[in-house]
C-alpha cells in the first residue's frame, strides 16, 4: 500500500520529536577550506634511457685490452676496449715514411719552381704523390681508430659478454653503454586531450619496483600524428634520474597532471549521496539559545583525490560541515561538536 502524505509527515515530524528526546547529535566538524587540485589522465608507459647504445666490433680482430668493469661509469671519450692492431701500425709507421718522404720532395720541388729551376709538369707530379701518400697514411690511421671503441657519451657500462683475448667479428655484442641521467618515458593518451597536451605539461610516474613512489617529471615531445586505429597520440616524458634507481625497461603507470586550480575541499566523508546527487550537513546556530543545528545542503563535486572531493558549488570557505555522524542525522537535527577535523595546508595531489 502506498503511504498518504499525511503520513509520511506524521513521520517526519516523529523523527524531529524523537530526535530532540535523545538530545543533540554528536559529531565531527570539518571547516571548509581552500586547496590545490589537478585533473589527472592516466596512462602506462615504459622507461627507455636517455641514450642507449651496444658496443661492438667494427672489424674481425682479437681484443687486448677491456678498459671498464661490469657497471662502471664513463665520462664521454673514455677508451673502452682495444683490439690487436700491431699489423697495422706497422703499416702506418711505413705510411707516414712515405708521406714524410714525399712532403720533402714536394718542398723541393716547390723552391726550385720559383727560382723557375723545375718544370709545372714536375711540381704537379709532386703534389700527386704527396696527396696519395696522406690518403694512404690516413686509410691507415682509420683502421687503426676501428680497432679502438671509445665512449660516445657519458654513461653506465652494464654487463659485459666478452674477455680479453676473445676474438670477435662485426656485429658481437661486448657491453652496452646507457645514460640513465635522464629517462624517456613513452605512454599513450586519448587524442580528446590533445588541447591540454604541451611540453612542459607535469607529470608523475610510479612503479611496483619502488612501492608506488611518485617520479615528477614532465612532458618533453608531442607526437605529431594520432594513431588511426586508437585515437591516440604518443607523448613522452623526461624523468630525472640523478640517483640512478630508475631502470630502462621498467613498466609505470602515468599521471597527466593538468589544469592546476585552488577549489574549496572537504573530506569526502561529508559527503550523503542521494541518487545521483550529493548533499552535506552545514553546521549552523539556530537562534534558539546557542543551540547548533545540521542544514542539509546540496553541493556539486568535481575530482577526488587523497580522502578528500572538490566543491565545485554548495558551500563557502569558513563553513562548517559534518564529517562524521551525518549518517545519524535529519534535516535541521540539533548537534553538538565533539571534534573539529584540521586539514592540512593545501596540496596538489
């Protein structure tokens, strides 16, 4: 049966009378307040260094001599690893002879022209031999410098898979060298975003490998294109990584973090839901002796984030509302504050 609505007054006002026979409501204050908040895009991505590359033999040779050790840290030049060059640098010793020999001839050649002592047709053949004798000596030095790797930027040497003595061919692995001083974070976004996404745009990185911790870093490059097929687009990320714990490989979960503002903040506990609308209890004096009633309010929310909501609408900074005990209360219930909850000073979470 339906109830009349002479009943459900009835009721209603039952429940006030009841409510004044227990007494006031004990509960627990929150004083509304400004914060910090973001709106947050999240993504995965995976950590790439910031520059990578495999050391390897550009000829068929014998090493002598590894100038590093598993995880050692190189300066940009360092000499890595030698390869046996003894054949070669005999056959440079002959060529810079030979070039040695030619330049004499060629300044010979030269003084004598201009007292007009030697032909054109001898000078010129003069300077032939000069400049095949460098070209020798040079094509020398440059099979000399293949046999010799070092460092192409400053980095980590990781493990390597070779010893002295090993013969090698082109393409063998001996190390990889990365410089993890900066990490590459890639991740995919929903080209709808497209209007907030800019270099600059902060973001935070977190992983199992560390518990959660948040690594703040921002983007560095937009892709230009959006994947046909997703309707996303790529962007990536530069992390800081002074400390070395970041790792190349890793898998994180990414925070775009955009549209920073201060909204006034509660602790989402204050919060009565009804459907699809949310109300809070505001604390107020009645007029009646001091005594402090509950109004219940309706409110807009925005985001959430760390136990508490933004208040998009309802509510003014100063106001009082219930944080705990709203549960127990009807409109205009009296109450009686047994604690006021203290937020801490505003953060962006």
């Amino acid at each position: 049966m339906k109830r009349s609505l002479s009943t459900v007054v009835l009721a209603t006002l039952c429940s006030g009378v009841m409510a004044q026979q227990r007494g006031p409501v004990p509960v627990v204050l929150e004083t509304v307040a400004q914060s910090t908040f973001v709106d947050r895009v999240e993504a995965l991505g995976t950590l790439q260094a910031n520059e990578l590359v495999e050391i390897g033999a550009l000829v068929t040779e014998r090493i002598d001599a590894l100038y590093f050790e598993d995880g050692d840290t190189v300066e940009q030049g360092d000499l890595l690893v030698q390869f046996a060059m003894d054949q070669e640098q005999a056959l440079l010793a002959e060529a810079q002879a030979v070039r040695e020999e030619a330049a004499s001839e060629l300044r010979r050649s030269e003084a004598l022209a201009e007292r007009g002592a030697a032909s054109a047709t001898e000078l010129s053949l003069r300077r032939r031999e000069f400049a095949v004798a460098d070209a020798r000596a040079r094509a020398v030095q440059a099979q000399i410098d293949d046999r010799t790797i070092r460092a192409p930027f400053a980095g980590t040497v990781g493990i390597r898979d070779i010893s002295v003595g090993a013969s090698v061919s082109p393409g063998d692995i001996i190390a990889r060298l990365a410089d993890t001083s900066v990490m590459k974070l890639d991740f995919s976004v929903p080209s709808t975003f497209l209007e907030e996404l800019r270099p600059g745009t902060p973001i935070e990185g977190r992983t199992r490998a560390f518990g959660g911790e948040a690594f703040v870093g921002e983007v560095a490059t937009v892709d230009s294109v959006v994947d046909p097929v997703t309707r996303s687009v790529l962007v990536r990320a530069l992390l800081p990584n002074d400390d070395g714990r970041l790792r190349p490989g890793l898998l994180m979960t990414v925070d775009l973090l955009f549209n920073e503002r201060q909204s006034l903040a509660v602790d989402e506990r204050a919060l009565v839901p009804n459907g699809t609308r949310s109300f809070v209890f505001v604390v107020q004096a009645s007029g009646q002796d001091g005594e402090m009633i509950a109004v219940q309010r309706e409110v807009q929310t925005g985001v959430r984030r760390g136990g508490s909501v933004e208040i998009v609408s309802g509510l003014q900074a100063g106001e009082q509302v219930v944080v705990e005990g709203a549960l127990r209360l009807t409109p205009n219930a009296p109450v009686r504050p047994r604690e006021e909850l203290r937020r801490s000073g505003a953060n962006t979470q």
